[in-house]
C-alpha cells in the first residue's frame, strides 16, 4: 500500500475536498458517490461522510486505491 502525507495550511480539510485535491474524484459532486462505492478508513474506522473533518494526525485509507494518507497541518 502506498503511504502518502498531505500538508494542510488550514486547521481541517473535509473528506471530500480531500478526495478532490488527490484527483481521486474530479468534482465535489462525486464524493457522496465515491463514498458509497468505495472503502474508505478514518483512523481504522469506515467513514462514508463526505464533509468529515480532517485534522493533523489523522490517517484515511483509500483501500480500492492502496493508498493511505496522513494529514500534516503546517503553519
């Protein structure tokens, strides 16, 4: 599984913005879609919230992509 870190320069990022800035969907529109298709993991547990808060620390699994995240808030 590929490991990938994301900087953030704000306090959160949402779920889907997130799955957006990625290019693991092409519109804000999909992410309801790609969460209900697809596995995603928020710190080991299924998420499916589209506007989920992510905070530093937090780790998100895209298991149909192999790719997991970890979320690094930088000033």
């Amino acid at each position: 599984m590929e490991k990938k870190i994301i900087e953030i320069h704000d306090q959160f990022i949402t779920l889907g913005q997130l799955l957006k800035h990625e290019s693991i969907i092409s519109s804000g529109g999909m992410a309801k879609w790609y969460l209900s298709e697809h596995v995603v993991k928020l710190n080991g547990e299924f998420e499916q919230r589209r506007g989920k808060k992510l905070y530093n620390g937090d780790v998100i699994e895209l298991v149909n992509e192999q790719l997991m995240i970890t979320i690094v808030q930088t000033d």
